[in-house]
C-alpha cells in the first residue's frame, strides 16, 4: 500500500476516534448535572428541592452517565442504589449501582427481569421525589416488558422480522411502543406522582426523543393503526406471532389502552434533556477534519435508506468531485443510520455491508483511487458482530479475492463480516460505551495520476 493510502486509512480511523470522544456520555453529565446549596440542579434552570433522588440508566452508554450522575448528587438525596441497565459487554460492577447486562438488539430474559425492576423502582418514587432517567440508545432492546397476553418470545420473534424487513427504526419502535409496557411514555405513567427529568443521549436521526429507546419518558404521537401498517409495509403482519396481531388489532378497535399520547396531564411533571447526539459528533469529526488539513464537506446528517444504495450514491458523489477537478484533499462527512434487507445468510451489519458496496462501486464505477472510505458505529458494534463498521480503500477487492473470496457474492449473501476479515478492513473498537448512531468518512486525494505501468498512485 502506497504511503498516501495508509495515511487515508489512518485519518479515516482518527476521524471516527474523534466522533466517538465527543459523545463521551460522563463528559455531557458533568455539563448538565451540579450541585447548587444542597439541591440538584439540572442544566442551567431546573433546580428541584426533592427529598429523594432515583437513579435509573438503561442503554449503551447508562454505565458511564450513572457513575457520573451518582458522584456528582450528594450522598444523602440517593433514595437506594441506582439501576443500570446495558449490554452484556458494557456492563461492569460500578460502586454503588445494580448493574444488570441484557440483550441487544434482540431483547432476552435479563432484559425483562430488568425491565420489572426498573418499572417497580419507578413505581415507588413518591410526591417531591425525582426519578433521573437516563437514557441512551439501544434501551429498546434493553427493556423488553411486554403488554399483558404478549410473551418475550413473541416481542422477539416480531423484532427480529422487522430488523430483517429492512425497517427503519422510527418504524421499529413504532411497533415495539404499542407491545410494551415501558416504551412510548410509560415509565412516565408509572412514574407519578412523581417528578421525572430524562437526560438522554441520542442515536435517532434528527434527535426525536419520542424515538429515542422508544421514547419511554415522551408522549407517542403513533397509533395502533400505525403499527398495524408498518407491519403490513414491511409484509410481515402475517408472520408476527398470532399474540402479537390480535393485540395489535384490538388495539385498533379501542379495545386495548393506547400509548400515552401529547396532551396527556402524567407529563406535566415530566422534563427532559438532549445532551449529546450524531449531529454533535459530526460537528467534532469536521472541525478535527480542518485540523488535519482536510476540506469538510458534510453529504447528509440524516443518512438513511438501504446501505447498499447508500454506497453507490457516495461512490457517484465521489466521482463527480474528481471529475470537477479536485484541487485538496478533501473529507465528506455523514452520519445517520441505513438498513439492510437480509435475503442472504452470511454475518455482517449495515456499516460493513455499506463498507463492501462502497468498494464494488467503486471499481465498478471507476472511481480514482486515492480514496478511503469508513463506515462505522459509535458503539462498537454493527450488527450481531464484533466490529464497529469497515475502512475500506482501492485495494480492498484485491486482497478479498487473494483470499479466494469473491466480494460481489459476499455482498449478496449479506457476508460483509467475512469478506472485510478477509481484507483486514474491519474495524475493531470494542464496546465504546456510547451510541450516537453511525458516522461515515470518505477521504478524497487529488491529483491522481497514473504511472507507466498503469496503475493509479499520488
């Protein structure tokens, strides 16, 4: 590999390293959480005189903003050991709070036994006592507690067809929100009377809090109705456990309690706060970019569709910018979340799939190669796998192939995982202990040139 190539690489990785550290979850509590003469105040106005404080965290990141929270609150106002809940790889002991490790992203056994502990802790905060929320992504997952006549099985069964559908996760939670008891403002029901205040940490394109682990501090404004169709959009609704459309469909015809919809008095004690997002990180990842040099440019800070399509969109993005006469090295930015169809049967997540797409474009397309491209997830993980995303550059095809591997079959049996092992191009963070969705860099080189033997080099 030519030395401008490695240095790609290397920046690309950077970059990301970059967006993860501004997502630092301690960092954004210790900004929005002090002590003021013996009270608690919360960002710069909501001061409480409450006589107990309960700690409950649940997501990616709830280790780190717990710890946080609980040095920062003065000894006396914590009602009881604080409750933690987050993945089995991000879970550790924590001085004094429970933590309990749960499944992700399909939910599991742990995960409903934490989801009742943490809905009967709510449950008992009193008048003039504070439920702190924390809340990060992939706290869906993480409270499985479904309604009455739905089973765990059932809730699994109807999440893992939605994430194969290829449905978006405001779709997703849709329809996690009208199966369960927590999600879609119910912890704020059970939580009165009373107060709760939600410090959350997004990883929603857009930053909905009603989206946000399926908004269970926020008012729904989604129906019965809309689950029903999401299920019917993504032709599923057939398939979902019999439980699970007989609930749905009673739902509909009022025969089943709604979500808590806006409007509703339980959240006139209810108060939140965004204190970290996607958006944040890629303002951090292109004022680094200008540091090293590199022009930013941001292609989307809602990126969204089929990875796949994604990449060769960005690859024809890329293409133009050549074609224009690039004239410095360049850094295009996005973050957000794709999806991916799986019709295949091999291992991988939407940022290594985007990551393969983007290499058989590409070459397919002609693309230059003074290129490298990363796709990766800010909590460490991209899909059932051990790795954050890819990085990917011009020789990552050959090296897939010399290990007698053929990437475009890879990338239709959904087989990204195995094809970028193959090529050293995964990318292996381990769990960040943060999650703010997924961030995407492509570096670009100008002035490609070619050499007498016809290879392209900078």
């Amino acid at each position: 590999m030519n030395p401008t190539a490695a240095m790609l690489r290397d920046d690309c990785f950077a970059l990301f390293q970059t967006g993860i550290a501004a997502a630092d979850p301690q960092a954004a509590i210790k900004t929005h959480l002090k002590m003021l003469d013996g009270r608690l105040q919360i960002g710069n106005e909501r001061i409480g005189n409450w006589r107990k404080i309960h700690i409950v965290a649940f997501g990616k990141a709830a280790g780190a903003m717990a710890s946080a929270a609980r040095k920062l609150i003065a000894p006396a106002l914590l009602a009881e050991p604080g409750l933690v809940v987050t993945t089995y790889d991000n879970a550790s002991l924590i001085e004094g709070l429970e933590v309990i490790g749960a499944g992700h992203p399909l939910p599991d056994t742990r995960g409903l036994t934490a989801a009742k502990k943490i809905a009967d802790r709510v449950n008992r905060a009193a008048k003039n006592e504070l439920v702190l929320a924390l809340i990060s992504g992939g706290g869906s997952a993480m409270l499985p507690y479904p309604v009455d006549g739905v089973s765990l099985d059932d809730k699994v069964a109807t999440t893992r067809l939605l994430l194969a559908s290829g449905a978006d996760i405001d779709q997703i939670n849709c329809v996690r929100k009208h199966l369960s008891q927590i999600k879609g403002g119910g912890l704020a029901r059970l939580a009165a009377p009373a107060d709760l205040h939600a410090l959350i940490l997004s990883d929603v394109l857009g930053d909905d809090l009603s989206a946000i682990a399926s908004g269970p501090t926020v008012a729904d404004p989604t129906t019965f109705a809309d689950a029903i169709a999401v299920l019917k959009q993504k032709e599923v609704l057939e398939q979902v456990p019999s439980a699970v459309k007989a609930y749905l469909e009673q739902g509909a015809k009022g025969l089943k309690a709604e979500t808590a919809k806006p409007g509703d008095p339980v959240f006139n004690s209810v108060s939140q706060t965004l204190i970290g997002s996607n958006s944040v990180s890629l303002d951090a990842v292109i004022k680094s970019a200008e540091q090293l040099a590199y022009l930013p440019q941001i292609y989307s800070r809602r990126l969204c569709g089929e990875a796949r399509q994604v990449a060769i969109d960005l690859v024809r993005h890329a293409k133009t910018l050549f074609e224009r006469g690039l004239r410095q090295t360049t850094a295009v930015i996005a973050g957000g979340e794709t999806t991916v169809t799986v019709l295949g049967k091999g291992k991988g997540g939407r940022n290594q799939e985007m990551a393969l797409a983007f290499a058989l474009a590409a070459e397919r397309l002609g693309l230059p190669d003074a290129w490298a491209f990363l796709s990766g997830g800010t909590d460490g993980r991209d899909g059932p796998t051990e790795a954050a995303g890819g990085v990917v550059d011009s020789r990552t095809l050959s090296k897939i192939r010399a290990a007698s591997m053929a990437p475009e079959a890879a990338l239709e049996n959904n087989d990204s995982y195995t094809a970028l092992q193959a090529a050293d191009d995964l990318i292996m963070t381990g769990a960040t202990g943060t999650n703010v969705a997924d961030l995407q860099i492509l570096l670009l080189h100008p002035f490609p040139h070619k050499n007498p033997s016809g290879e392209h080099h900078v």
